[in-house]
C-alpha cells in the first residue's frame, strides 16, 4: 500500500538509514530507574535503600546506574546515606529540595562550604505509599 511520496520515494518503503537510536537500557537501569521516578517530592531515598528495595546490587550499581542513565528522573531524591549533598551537583539539588520542601539541617560554621545535609531521620522514604 503506497500513501504518498517523499522526494520521489514512496511511504511504504524503508528510508535511508538514520543514526542509531539511544541504546537500549538494561533492565537492572530500568528498575532503578523506575524506582527514583516513584520517590514522592520532599522526600529520597538512598542509594543502599533502592539496592534492598529491589532486593538485587548494591549501593555502588545504584550509583553507577543514576550517574550514567538518572538525569531523566528525579536524580536528587536519590542520595548517599550520610545526607551529604552530591558532589558537583549541590547548588541544583539544593535548589529542588527547597522547593520541594525536604527536611534539611543547615550547616554548621565549622562544615565545608556551609551547605546543608539532608535531615535523614525526616525525609528518608521507605517506599510504601
């Protein structure tokens, strides 16, 4: 069946070959993935948190998928266990906890770069709904 032409080439034909779609994302990305999508506003999870959640990997491949594949989620709701603010990322990630309202602790004077932590024992969610 022919519905039209595009420069001389029918519809119903294959096309010159474009570039590559993004590759496929593997299934342990996947659920990470769709884990920190799920993490209501306000509150995160930690990397370790999502591991046992899925009850498979670690914190360190929790890590390894949200540094490679986690810009398209919300990224910040995932974090170190210590509240610490991911490094390189802290003015953003600050910027989205307070606006989502995540409990906090302010710095103190003697803390590196005065930035906050993230108050744990408050914001960490255990995934029920």
């Amino acid at each position: 069946m022919v519905y039209g032409t595009i420069a001389g080439m029918h519809a119903s034909e294959p096309g010159p070959p474009g570039p590559p779609g993004p590759p496929e994302l593997p299934e342990y990305a996947e659920r990470v993935l769709d884990v920190a999508e799920h993490i209501p506003s306000g509150l995160v999870m930690t990397y370790g948190d999502i591991a046992e959640w899925l009850e498979e990997g670690g914190p360190r491949q929790v890590g390894r998928v949200m540094a490679l594949y986690g810009g398209a989620v919300p990224w910040w709701r995932v974090v170190r266990a210590d509240g610490a603010l991911l490094p390189g990322s802290e003015l953003r990630a600050l910027e989205h906890y307070r606006a989502e309202g995540t409990p906090l602790r302010e710095a103190g004077r003697a803390t590196e770069g005065h930035l906050p932590r993230i108050d744990m024992r408050r914001a960490r969610w255990n995934g029920e709904t």
